[in-house]
C-alpha cells in the first residue's frame, strides 16, 4: 500500500510503498478514504510530542474510512461499511478507559502518535470499539469530525453550565478547529459568540459560520470584552494572556492549543473564581454524538482535499497559516 512516511524528527516525509497488515484476532482493516493534517502533526514531525515513534513512521490520526476486513472474533460492521475511526486508543481496563475516557489512558497508545496511522491506504484498527458508523457522510469531508471537530465539542460542552443568555463566549482562533468551535457554541448555547483570530480570511469565515464578532487579537474592541467562557485553541503566551482577559468573573477559560505558552494561576492574577482547565480530544460517545450533528445539517466542514503524493507541500501550507479549513489528505 501507498504511505506517507516519516523518516525522522524534523524530516520531509517520503511517500512509498509499504505491506499491508491483516487484521489480526479483534482488528479491523480499513481502507483509508481521507486522512486530516492537524498541527499536531507539525509538533510531532518536530519532535515536540512525548511520544517514541519507531522511525520510519506513519502519521495521520483523523481518519474516515470504509471496512476492508474484520479479523478473527471481530463483528458489528459489514465489509464497505463508511466509518469514522476514533483515534483515542486506550488500553481499555485501567480506570479512565473504562469510564470511557480511552483518549486519556497513560498508554497514550493514539492512532498515528502512539501507533501508525492514517497517512496511507489501509489502517489495521485495533477493535471494532474503536469505529463510528458514518451512515450517509461522505468519508473524505468526514475525516475532520474525528479531532477538528471532536476535540472543540469537548471544550464547548465543559463551558455551557457558564453560557446562559446574555452571556459571551470566546474562541481563540479561527482555524480548522476554531471554525467548529464557533458553530458548536452557536448550535447548543444562548451565548453571543466572538471569534479572535489574526487572518483577515478566516475571520471572515467566522463570520460566515455564525460568530456574532470576528475581532483580530489587536483590535481595541477586544477591551470591551468580558466573557463567561474562553476556549483557547492555540495555546501559546500571548492567547493564553489574551484568555486570561477576556475572562469575567466565574468563567470558564478551556485550554486546547499545543503552542506551549504558560498562563499564570492566582487569585491575584485572574478575576475571581475563574476556573482554568485543559481539554483533551474526547471520547467515543462525544463522537458520535459530533457524527450526529453532522448528519443533521448542523455542522459544516470546510475540506481541501490533496494528494497523499502532496503531504509535504499540505504541511507547510499548514504551517505559514495559509489554510482556511482543514487539509484531508486522500490516498
């Protein structure tokens, strides 16, 4: 099969050609329809993520697909079958995988960090657990709904016990995920939603998506701004002062972002009783839940497609900030 591999830290991957794995005992082949290229990829090929990859190695953990094949003892899905493939694998017994929080077991055992991923034409699954029915979305612009926009639903409904009406929600960038995080806030809250993001294009398409204000970070604007939530989609000094701002008294600031920027937490340096907290991914049932949306017409998803072939020109693209949406890379 064809893919994109990663020869080491810091490299341009080489696509080639490798062997396809059967399914083993429990496992599930996929046949990849669209793979999403996420920043974390770009701080994994950095080096940036506390993982060991096995060199050379294959990323991609935004993954839709079709059933290829079912291993032995493996059953729920028909071979052809369009799924979303959750890629928060966990070792399923300890404590937080079996509270279904898989994305947060310690194994950090994730498609395409922790095991190989999308980035190819075929992935072995590791249990039908492990796989949403898309029913009828198509599984290309499907692919980003598995983090871009799982990961955004997660922080949103941690912050809606804040949003009641009158109140005001901030996202902090207008990216691939950003722009599902304004419709998500739009869609299951009362609250007057307000994009921050400094390219002109894609707050636009904030505005386009439902934001009530698309702001850029240095607008004098933004000093009338007092919000019952804030979800941080960056992450780095700056935004990460900017949440602390922004925040009213009793809300709630959500980081997501993996810029690596610090916040400081007193009650001297934040308004009274604002609780600050991380977000991680989310679980399967939030994806379903994510996927249902979707198929109600509640979502849009704004996907270039590329070439596998083109991985290395979509990362960089990704990287100078010159997507509005989210690549998926199609095998």
């Amino acid at each position: 099969m064809r893919a994109a591999l990663l020869p080491d830290y810091k490299a341009d991957l080489v696509v080639d050609d490798v062997p396809v794995s059967d399914p083993g005992p429990g496992e599930v082949l996929v046949r990849v329809a669209g793979a999403g290229l996420c920043h974390s990829d770009l701080h994994l090929v950095a080096g940036e993520v506390p993982v060991l990859p096995t060199f050379p190695w294959i990323l991609g953990h935004e993954v839709s697909g079709y059933v290829e094949a079912l291993g032995p003892g493996a059953h729920g899905f028909e071979h052809g079958e369009p799924v979303a493939v959750y890629g928060g694998w966990g070792c399923g017994m300890c404590r937080l995988c079996l509270g279904g929080e898989e994305q947060l077991c310690a194994t950090t055992s994730w498609v395409g960090i922790g095991q190989p991923g999308g980035f190819a034409e075929f992935l072995v699954v590791p249990s039908p657990r492990h796989l949403v029915p898309l029913g009828d979305l198509d599984p290309v612009s499907s692919a980003p709904l598995t983090d871009a926009a799982l990961t955004p639903y997660r922080a949103v409904r941690r912050c809606l016990p804040r949003l009641v009406p009158g109140t005001t929600a901030v996202v902090i960038g207008a990216g691939g995920l950003g722009q599902y995080a304004v419709q998500l806030l739009r869609e299951l809250s009362a609250a007057r939603v307000v994009a921050v993001e400094p390219s002109a294009v894609r707050r636009a398409t904030a505005l386009e998506l439902g934001a009530h204000l698309a702001l850029d970070p240095a607008d004098e604007d933004l000093a009338g701004v007092s919000a019952a939530a804030v979800i941080d989609l960056v992450g780095s000094e700056q935004t990460l002062a900017l949440a602390g701002h922004l925040a009213s008294r009793r809300a709630e600031v959500v980081i997501v972002g993996l810029a690596g920027g610090t916040l400081p937490v007193s009650p001297l340096t934040l308004p009274a009783e604002v609780r600050v907290s991380g977000s991680m991914w989310g679980t399967r049932t939030e994806l379903a839940e994510v996927i249902e949306l979707a198929r109600a017409g509640r979502l849009t998803t704004r996907v270039h497609e590329r070439d596998l072939a083109a991985v290395n020109t979509a990362m960089h693209d990704l990287a100078r900030g010159d997507v509005d949406g989210r690549i998926v890379l199609v095998p």
